[in-house]
C-alpha cells in the first residue's frame, strides 16, 4: 500500500469517526429523551439545590440521565441550577429541558379561605409553595411588621384577603408576606375606604365585623342583611350578641380551634373574654376568622333596614328570620329553640 493510499484511508476513517462524534453529539443534544407518557411532568427544585438535586428527580423521567449531564455541563447548567417549578413536556431533547429549567420558572396558583389564626393560615400556604409553615408563622408574627403596618396580636389575621393570588413555588415566607400586604392595600382602594369611613369603621374594624358575618351566614345573598343588623345594633350602642363570637371565645380559651360548637349554651355566654360580645360592647378586638371578599363588601355595602334581631330559619335552611322588635324576635326564637330540641342537638 502506498502512502497516497495510506493518507487517504486515514482520511476516510478520521471522516467516520468524526460524523460518529457529530452524530452522538447531535443525538444528545437533540433526540426526545423523555421516558413518561404524559403530556408533562413537573419538577420541583428547591432554594439552594444543586445539580445532584435536579439529577435525582429527572432520573426517572428520562430514558438516558448520562447524556442529559453531558450536555448540561457542555451548557454550564450544572453550576447554574436555579429553584422552582418546572413543566418537563412529554418528547423534549435535552436541549430544551435544560433551557426550561433555566428560564421557565411556572407560577402557581396559591388560594387560602376563612382560615381562624396565622398557624392555620401558615399551614394552608405551605401545602402550595416552598417556604414551609414554621418560617410563615415567624414572618406573619415578626413584632417590627406589624408595628410598621398598624396591625396588633389581635388584628394580625386581617391583613391577608382569601383569594387566588399567582406566586412562584419557591418564594420565600417574608415575600409572601410582603405580597399579601400589597394585595391588602390594594384592596383598600378609595372606594372602600370612604364607605368604611361612612360607616365609622375603620378598614380593620370593617374587616372584623365581616368576619361575624362571615360565621353567621354562608347564604352570600343575606350577608348585608346581617351586616345591616349588626350595625344598626352598634349605631344603638346595643351589644351584638353574636354566638360565633362566643364560639371563637371558647375555642381560644381552650385551644382547641377543632372544636364543634353547634349550640351555644346560656354557661358559654358567661365566659370571660373580649371576644364574647354578649358581655362586652362593641366589636371584638379582631377578626374571628378572615371573611371573604362577599362577606367584606356585606359590611361596606350594608342593607339599610330597621332590624335588630334574627335567628335561623327553621322553615328555609342557612337562612334567617329577622324581626324589629325583641317580641317578634322571641317568638321566632321559640320557634327555633323548639326545632332544635327536636333534633336532640345538646352542644
């Protein structure tokens, strides 16, 4: 074999091995390399994982784990991970994977309701994004904030609005917190405000009266009707002898917010707290629960009628019966005492 032939078979081996190298590379790089048949997968990874992290949890989503780390390093990647929620789509290439997880952070969707103290409200958050329940309970109660923001021990819970609210996974507890706050400002918009001062409430105070409502009723259409009666009473400077007051009372007292209190007994009313408004005037000293945003506007947008009293209807369930005077009252009470003792309902 002559040398011409020699340079030319090295040639042609050298072009081989090269369309291989090229051939592998490309495959790597560009060849679907999920391993699930749904239409995506979700990964979730935390504040300051690392490549090791995303490795494990893209394992068993991806036919070949080796040459997605191939390219990952080939793209910087691997010192580069970043935290949150990413969708990995059923026939990606490692190519789009990786420029996913780079720049594709998924928001989610965060909802919370009628929750009755911050732990529980801590607790609901931290099923739905990262920062877990101990660090929102910290923030939530940091002493400096609610200082700055006009908010007390009492009226902490008011400054979050039950609501869906869009967040990234991986947001941190002190920027949830300082989400809610703006979404609370926001809510109170002039509008609200000035209707609130109509009424001689403040925002806060707004808010706890909405809260009684909120526990009164669940029928959003009768909402300001109860709204209307409860300020009719305070404008009287009546007490508002309101049982889910008393209720909330008897579940502070104890602790135990689990407990199920359908009746309320004459021996509860006489518990001693400033929850209890049928021994002390005005509104309670914060919110009992935190009411929707039906149960805020009830209060802002209250009916105007003579009504002082209501109790529940016994003929139209989760509605009431309303009265002007206390003898029309009794006898809708006497009427409801009856149904009740039917139904052997003793606590």
């Amino acid at each position: 074999m002559n040398l011409k032939k020699i340079v030319l078979a090295v040639a042609l081996l050298g072009v081989i091995i090269g369309g291989i190298i090229v051939y592998n590379i490309y495959t790597a790089i560009f060849s679907p390399n999920t391993a699930f048949n749904n239409e995506n997968a979700y990964v979730y990874i935390p504040t300051g994982a690392g490549f090791g992290e995303v490795k494990k949890q893209l394992t068993p989503l991806l036919k070949n784990i080796n040459s997605f780390e191939s390219v990952a390093k080939r793209k910087g990647y691997t010192k580069n991970v970043k935290a949150g929620k990413y969708s990995i789509e059923k026939g990606m290439n490692n190519n789009e994977i990786i420029n996913t997880l780079r720049s594709r952070n998924l928001p989610v969707k965060v909802s919370f309701n009628n929750q009755e103290n911050i732990g529980r409200l801590a607790g609901r958050i931290a099923s739905q994004i990262e920062a877990d329940s101990i660090s929102l309970v910290k923030v939530m109660n940091d002493s400096v904030f609610l200082s700055e923001n006009g908010l007390s021990e009492e009226t902490k819970l008011s400054v979050y609005i039950p609501n869906s609210y869009e967040f990234f996974w991986n947001t941190p507890a002190v920027k949830f917190r300082e989400r809610m706050l703006s979404e609370y400002q926001r809510f109170w918009n002039q509008e609200r405000i000035e209707k609130a001062l109509q009424l001689g409430l403040s925002p806060t105070e707004v808010i706890t009266l909405a809260s009684v409502v909120q526990k009164e009723t669940a029928k959003v259409d009768e909402r300001s009707r109860v709204a209307g009666v409860y300020l009719n009473r305070l404008r009287k400077n009546m007490l508002l002898q309101a049982d889910p007051t008393v209720i909330y009372a008897i579940k502070k007292h104890t602790g135990n917010y689990d407990t199920i209190i359908k009746r309320v007994l004459y021996k509860d009313l006489e518990l001693d707290s400033p929850y209890n408004t049928y021994k002390y005037a005005g509104l309670p000293p914060g919110p009992i629960t935190m009411p929707d945003i039906s149960s805020i506007d009830a209060v802002l947008n209250a009916e105007k009628h003579d009504y002082y009293y209501f109790v529940a209807n016994v003929q139209e369930f989760g509605y009431h019966k309303f009265a002007k005077t206390l003898s029309q009252h009794n006898v809708n009470k006497q009427e409801y005492v009856h149904w009740i003792n039917s139904q052997n309902i003793k606590r």
